[in-house]
C-alpha cells in the first residue's frame, strides 16, 4: 500500500494519472471493485514516464513502446471506418484531432460476493476508440439486445470499443459500445485499456459528408471537454450521456 500511495491520484481531481480505486472520485456512493493505474501516454508533450512505477525495471520503456504503438491501431482503425462510411481514410481521424491517449491498467481483486459487486459498472467510454487487452480470466461484458455477453478472453487478441465521439462523428452509424467488468470469487483480473480521446477543447459533431437534407444531424454539437465534466459529474449509468445529446 505504501509503493500505491506513493502513485496516487490527486483526491480532488477526477480523471488525474496515477493509482486510484474509483471511477468517481467526489462520489462516495459508486464505489467499483478494482485498484487501477492511469498512464498519461500521449501526445508526448503530456507524456512523464518518471510518474509511472520504476519496477519491473523495464516498465516505463515498456509502457511508452505501447503507447506508441496502440496509437498507430487506433488511427488504422479510425481510417477503416472512414472508408466504410465512404469517405476519406483520414476523415474520421482529421475530426478527433491530435490523439490523447490515456493507458488504465485495472485489477480486480477476487470478491466475496461477486453476485452483488460490480468490478467496473456498465458505461460507455467517453472518447473516440478503445483498445482493450484481457487476461485469461475474463469478466468484460458487452450490452446486446438487452442482454449481458460475455467476451471470453482470446491470446493475443485486441478487444475494439468504439466509444460515444465516434457515434457523434458518424451520426449514430456506428454505436459506442456499452460495457461493464463482471468479477469473481476465486480469481484475480487483469486488464489494459488504452483510450484515444479528443482534446479537452475540440468541438465534436456528425462529420459534415454524412449530414444531409435526407440524413440531417441526430446530436448537437459538444465541445469534448464540457462532454468529460458532464460525464464525471452524473456518473456513467450506460449511454444516457451521449443519448443526452440525442436532437
């Protein structure tokens, strides 16, 4: 406990890098059952490896190789669905804007009444995409015509989340997908999600080639920073934070 204090977030602020244990720091009543670690990792100028642990030895290089590589995904990724969509690969990518990436590693300790407690509870991500990497014990669910589905745990796999920006710029085409961590009693959970948002300042709306007279804009503009305050100050509780934006 001592090494997790000397890492800790800062308990006044929500969404700070370091070590914590709750999504919502200013709220007593949602409380999640995991320790996590968050990782500040790109652009580079926000990037400080001497805040992240020192051991293993090799951590922080490890950590910064992939960032780097996570983010180059996560444009390929961008780019397919700007061609699914019909437009210009680098469309979707060009409306988030320079990349701000943030790496959460979350544990989640075996839980006595794994019937009662939610290791994560179910919510959208905020930002663009989502890279999400699991071990072999498993507990990521997905929401899917009402019903919770487990994504069972696959070596060497990448789970893709697309998150509510991305449902923003394609005009609901593409779903943020909503998702939660399911614990246990017997077994411990590792996993590493690497979040690509916008920047706090960036202005988010349906890409202007997908909005037309026959098709007109279903969400009102955001600007992305004002999206996050809103999301931290009313909770997560599934989509109801894009949905709010709903015209």
């Amino acid at each position: 406990m001592d090494e997790k204090l000397a890492y800790a977030c800062d308990p006044s602020s929500s969404a700070t890098e370091g070590y914590g244990s709750r999504m919502l720091e200013n709220d007593d009543s949602v409380l999640d059952w995991r320790d996590y670690f968050d990782h500040h990792t790109l652009p580079l100028s926000r990037r400080d490896p001497s805040r992240w642990p020192s051991s293993p030895p090799d951590y922080r290089q490890v950590m910064a190789e992939y960032s780097d590589r996570m983010g180059l995904l996560a444009k390929q990724l961008l780019g397919l669905i700007s061609e699914s969509l019909g437009l210009p690969t680098s469309c979707i990518e060009r409306w988030v804007g320079e990349f701000y990436q943030n790496i959460t590693i979350s544990y989640y300790p075996p839980c006595p009444q794994p019937d009662v407690t939610l290791g994560l509870q179910a919510h959208s991500d905020m930002g663009a995409i989502t890279l999400l990497i699991q071990d072999d014990v498993g507990g990521l669910q997905v929401l899917k015509d009402r019903e919770w589905i487990t994504v069972e745990p696959l070596s060497n796999a990448i789970v893709v989340l697309l998150a509510d920006q991305t449902e923003i710029m394609t005009n609901g085409i593409y779903r943020s997908a909503e998702h939660r961590a399911i614990t246990n009693a017997s077994r411990a959970r590792l996993s590493i999600a690497t979040f690509h948002d916008p920047s706090k300042a960036r202005k988010i709306s349906p890409v202007s080639e997908l909005v037309s007279d026959s098709s007109p804009p279903r969400y009102r503009e955001v600007v992305y920073g004002d999206y996050v305050s809103s999301w931290y100050t009313k909770g997560p509780e599934g989509k109801r934070n894009v949905d709010a934006l709903l015209l």
